[in-house]
C-alpha cells in the first residue's frame, strides 16, 4: 500500500499554487483516496484539508451560477 501511496503522491502533488487556482482541473477523487490512504497523520491531514478546500471552491462555483436553485 506504501508504494500506490507514494505513487499517487507524485500525480497529486503539483505546485501549490496551481492546485488552488484551480479546482476544477484536479482529480478531486484521486485526492480523496491520497488522503484517506495516507499512513503519515501529518501528510494525510494535509491532503484532507486540500480535499475540503477543493470541493469548498468547487460548491461556490456551482451556487454562484445563475440560475441555480436548490
């Protein structure tokens, strides 16, 4: 399991600054499963809360449209 981990890493892991830029263009699922396998508590802590600000900005930009009613 250690080696998909570090594996997955690699194609989660680009510039910081890219993946909050934006939210649309990363593999929210990948990133899911990254944080949930993730052995180390500080990296999977890291990659939850990149996980809940990828969705959070994602959820913004669907209720920002018009038109959308809930």
């Amino acid at each position: 399991m250690l080696g998909v981990t570090q594996m997955d890493e690699k194609k989660v892991l680009k510039p910081i600054d890219e993946m909050l830029a934006g939210p649309w263009q990363i593999d929210i699922q990948e990133l899911f499963e990254v944080s949930v396998n993730e052995p180390d508590e500080i990296k999977m802590n890291f990659y939850d809360s990149l996980y809940t600000y990828v969705l959070q900005k994602r959820q913004e930009d669907i209720i920002s449209r018009p038109g959308f009613v809930i």
